[in-house]
C-alpha cells in the first residue's frame, strides 16, 4: 500500500441511520478521528460486512462533519448488497472505516462558486458550503433530481443562507428538465467557476457547456472504487494532456475525485 498522508482506520459507530428520500438514507457514525481529518470530496472506506459479500470495502463522501462532537453524516443510495447492509445498521453498531483518501474540494478564488449536483452528488458539494461559511456569499447551489420522491429535504442538508435552485425531471418541484439547463443563467462571464458532482452523463453535460461558457470547471467523479489506493487499477479515468491531447488514464481513487472536468475524455 503505498504512504497516504493523514490515513487513518477507526472503528465507527453509528448514531443515527434514517430514509430521507426514497432509496436514500442518511448515516451518522461517530468517528472522531475521520471527522477532523476529512475535507469536501474526500471519501471513506467503509466495510459493510465483515467476513461476508461484499468483501470489498465501499466508498463514501462526507456530507458535514462536527469535530468538536465527534461525528460525521454520510448520504448513501441503496443500490447494492454493502449499501442494502448499511440500510438495516442500528445505532449502536460499529463499522470499520478508514480514509480521509483523495483530494478535495477547496472554493477557487472567482467572484461565483457555482455548485450544480445530482442525487446523492450533492454531498461533497454541500460540504463545500459548510465547510467556508465566509465563501457562502459568492455560491449558488443547483441541485437535480428525478422526482420529489428522490428529493431529500435539502433545507436540512444545506446551510439557510446558501441559494438553492431545483430541477426535476419530471417538474414536480423547481423547473422541469434537467439541472444543467439552469447553468447559464447562473454564471457571471468571466467571474465563475463551476464545480460538479452527481451521474456521469450530467457531469459530462456540465462540463461541455462549460466549456461553451469558456468557464472553469472541476468535477467529483463517481468511479467504482474498491482498495481506494490505486492497488486494483478499477477507477481508472480517461483524459486528455495538453497542448498534445494524447490520451492518458488516471486512478480516481489517487488522482481525484476531484478534477478539472476539461481534462476527462467523457
């Protein structure tokens, strides 16, 4: 394994566990180590279930940390054995997590910090905002979602003072449509820097009309993560170098989550 900086493995006690939308649950785990140590868009590694499938541990992000009290809160679709054995935790049971791993979120220096996420996407960018409250200010947080089935109540995620627009699919909430439709009305010429987490394709959108608004943009991806330490070689990413745009690949696990979205071959 090679040497991470500010590694640490803790056992994690879970303090609250609960749906808040559906097939979403929210998981708060004491774990005062990872708490202090884990920064927006880093991830933990969590093992699910000891000594049964899956035997590979899981990657999760950080949706708020308190490290005075010792916890931190997790957002977790369940969509799979490990997140179906997260779903039925009950206060009191330990899981085995390690991290912080990966590099984070930090707010660019632009007049505007534009957030946009999909589904659980929205949890290293919520971050973000709890993270720099004096930043608030300059952020405008767009979040996506299918339906408000799948729409947690975002005014118990977020910050008050953070601006929040909604898209749904479907147009039970917020303008009907995607998310990414409401990115250009947003974003001050010159003056934006936009940051992104959520599925692949909506990134991948967000990061082409970026580009067509000449915009910097970073994005959090997504990829399947199993060592969390570039060992298995299974999150590799495609991307382009500069000025020559040869084709390399990097480990999302080492290289990311976050990265600059004009770089990745979507």
């Amino acid at each position: 394994m090679p040497e991470i900086p500010n590694f640490i493995s803790e056992s994690a006690i879970v303090e609250k566990n609960e749906p808040i939308a559906q097939g979403i649950c929210l998981m708060r785990l004491h774990a005062p180590r990872l708490a202090t140590a884990s920064r927006p868009a880093q991830f933990l590694q969590i093992l699910t279930a000891p000594g049964s499938s899956p035997y590979l541990r899981r990657p999760f992000s950080v949706l708020r940390a308190d490290r005075k009290a010792g916890w931190l809160d997790l957002i977790y679709d369940v969509i799979g054995p490990g997140t179906e054995r997260l779903s039925t935790a009950q206060c009191g049971d330990q899981f085995d997590a390690s991290g912080p791993l990966g590099n984070p979120f930090v707010p660019p220096e632009t007049k505007r910090i534009l957030l946009v996420a999909g589904g659980v996407g929205l949890v290293p960018l919520a971050f973000l905002a709890w993270e720099h409250p004096d930043r608030r200010p300059d952020m405008i947080y767009l979040m996506g979602a299918a339906n408000t089935a799948r729409l947690p109540d975002m005014s118990a995620l977020l910050p008050a003072d953070l601006p929040l627009h909604i898209a749904t699919d479907d147009g039970s909430i917020g303008h009907r449509g995607f998310v990414t439709e409401l990115i250009a009305e947003h974003t001050l010429p010159n003056h934006t820097t936009i940051l992104t987490c959520g599925p692949h394709p909506m990134m991948a959108r967000v990061a082409h009309i970026a580009a067509e608004l000449d915009t910097p943009c970073y994005a959090s991806l997504e990829n399947h993560m199993a060592c969390g330490f570039g060992a298995c070689v299974g999150c590799v990413v495609e991307y382009k170098t500069y000025p020559t745009e040869d084709r390399r690949y990097r480990c999302v696990c080492l290289e990311g989550p976050v990265v600059n979205a004009h770089e990745i071959v979507w």
